[in-house]
C-alpha cells in the first residue's frame, strides 16, 4: 500500500500540488488501482491474439508508391504566387 509520502513523490514528479489532508485520500486510491491490476496480471492471455483496436476490423492499404499527387494545378493554385507550375518564395541567400 502506498504512503502518503510515496503521494508527495509522484505528485512532484507529475508537478501537481497535493495538499497534506488529501494525500491520505490519494494513497488508497492508487492503492487500490494497483491492487486491480496485479488482478488483471493473474488472467490468463495465453493463446489469445493481440488487439490493436476493439473493432474487428481491418484498415485498407494503398500502394507504396511516390507520385505527384495527380493534382499539380491544384496544389499550385493555393500558393500566394507561382511560376512555371513552381512556388515563387522570397529569397533567402544572395
């Protein structure tokens, strides 16, 4: 079980200010998560695939392919100013 002093370490750490009258509060309440998941070390998971997602689902895949977007005219159009289908930015070295 966690002690009120164990509270003012994780609190300094976290750079939350706990008052002394709450530390007692907060000591059993961590406490009592830590009991709940030494509970859950106890079950079983042997054999059981690992989630990525609580959705049985799977994301689609694209080609792994470099392209130019399919769509310079409309890229080039959001630019302030362009030359030659290119971005015209301001100089930066002489």
């Amino acid at each position: 079980m966690l002690e009120s002093k164990d509270v003012a370490k994780i609190a300094r750490l976290a750079r939350i200010e706990v008052s002394d009258a709450d530390r007692a509060h907060y000591a059993k309440e961590i406490s009592g998560i830590l009991k709940w998941i030494e509970q859950l070390n106890e079950v079983n998971t042997e054999g059981v695939p690992q989630m990525v997602s609580v959705a049985d689902m799977r994301l689609p895949w694209r080609k792994d392919a470099v392209t130019d977007g399919g769509q310079p005219e409309a890229i080039v159009k959001n630019a302030p100013q362009s030359d030659y289908g290119c971005f015209v930015v301001p100089k930066v070295m002489e």
